[in-house]
C-alpha cells in the first residue's frame, strides 16, 4: 500500500469513528435531557430515588458533552486536514487519559480509606435515617441500594437496632427496603415504599448486609470491569497515534479549514 493510499485510510477510520462517537453523544445528551425532565415516569418504571435519577442525568449530559466535542473535533480535523483541530483532539485525549490514570492510582492506593470513608458514610445514613415522615434524598438513595443488592443495613440487620434511642420508636427500627417481598428470595427484592415499617420477623429481612454485597459484586464483576478500562484505555491510545500520524504526514496548509465550508 503506497503512503498515500494508507494517509487516506487513516482519515476515512479516524472520520467514521468519530463520526460514531459524535451520534452517540447526541444520544447520550437527548437521554440525559429525557431522564431529567421525565423523572417521574423513570423513577415509576424502574423503582429509583428522584435524586438518583437527576445524579445519571448529569453524569449522562457530562459524557455526553465530551463525546460530541471530541467525535466534532476528530471528524472535522480528518475530513478538513486541519492539523490545529488534530492536535487539540490529541491533547484531549491525552488529557482524558493520564485523567483515567490518575483516578486509577488513587483508587488503587487509597482503597483502604475510601473504603472506611465510605462505611463511615452508609454508618451516617442508617443513623440518621427518619424515624417519621418522608426520608431525605439521601436516605430514599440507601433504600435503592437496599433494594437492589436485597441488602440490610451496612454490616446487616443490626445496624438498625441500635438507631433509636427512645423505646417508642423501637418498633419501627427497621427500613421499609430491608424487607423482603412475599413469596421471593433476597435475590429479587420488591419495591417496598420508602421510609419505616415495624420490625418483622428475620427471615423476612434481607440477612446480608450491604459492605458484603459489594464486596461479593466487585469479586465477581472485576474481570469485566478491569477488561472495560483497558479497553477504553487502548482506544484511546490507539485513537492517539492515529490522530499524531495524521497531523505529521497531513499538508500543512492551514487554509483547508475554510475549504468547503
């Protein structure tokens, strides 16, 4: 294949992929705007909290954003032959990258203490949770993961024994999303409503608590999750040497931005 032939190849791929990249932040952002302005009927349909509803349609509009902006970039450097708009696709991604680097190193350094940070925060959560009236944004998010995981309190059931201090209120030391759904196991946990319910018998409360849940979903789950960041991580590097090889072999003539334009 003679230079030229494989110059234009790399265009065409780096275009076409871009191009995907800049549909599926159209897609990302629409469905963003869609959850946040439809929240009731998401949060009816799939049983979630309105807060953590508002919370994926931000994250959703965020990478939605850098998607189109990066998908924009690359589609019109390549198609133009723009070397300023190549290298600013290079920058970002180099910037998103050592970001995603970055962000794996603490984790992987610090997992013991954000692991306490974040037993420290679900402990605060079970503690302050409502002994009357509709739980906050916060706590209705804890009954999703209740709920979801079919999970009881932090370490288990018990957390929620030692939550009230008066012994009017015993009675009611129990979330309403510990409990299980009739004729079910913990595996398929039904949409009870949000707040307190009396303390009932044990085998109708989920007996796992929610540090072990986790934990068993992140053993089981962690090859799929490390396989996806290297994943991510070799496209973007892969997306990084093709746009370079672009800006050192294009013409240099920086006119070509406004040619059919």
């Amino acid at each position: 294949m003679s230079p030229k032939s494989c110059l234009g190849c790399t265009k065409c791929f780096v275009f076409l992929l871009n191009l995907l990249f800049f549909f599926l932040g159209i897609l990302l952002l629409a469905f963003s705007f869609w959850v946040l302005f439809d929240r009731q009927s998401f949060a009816a349909v799939l049983g979630s909290p309105l807060v953590s509803l508002r919370v994926w349609s931000y994250g959703f509009s965020g990478v939605g954003i850098v998607t189109m902006f990066l998908g924009f970039l690359g589609c019109l450097g390549a198609l133009k032959e723009v070397k300023v708009m190549l290298g600013l696709y290079f920058g970002f991604l180099l910037l998103l990258f050592a970001a995603q680097i970055t962000v794996a190193i603490i984790v992987y350094t610090q997992r013991a203490a954000l692991a306490t940070k974040v037993a420290t925060y679900a402990e605060e959560l079970v503690r302050g949770y409502p002994a009357q009236g509709p739980p906050g944004d916060h706590h209705e998010s804890w009954d999703a993961v209740q709920q979801q995981l079919g999970c009881c309190g932090w370490k288990g059931p018990q957390d929620w024994n030692h939550h009230d201090d008066t012994t009017k209120d015993r009675d009611r030391a129990i979330a309403c999303s510990c409990l299980r759904a009739p004729n079910s196991t913990h595996k398929a946990p039904w949409m009870f409503p949000h707040g307190r319910c009396p303390m009932a018998a044990p085998q109708d409360i989920f007996p796992r608590g929610c540090k072990e849940k986790v934990q068993s979903w992140l053993a089981g789950n962690l090859v799929t999750i490390v396989g996806v960041c290297i994943g991510i991580g070799l496209g973007e590097l892969c997306l990084m040497m093709l746009s370079m090889f672009l800006v050192r072999n294009l013409d240099s003539r920086y006119e070509k931005l406004l040619r059919g334009l």
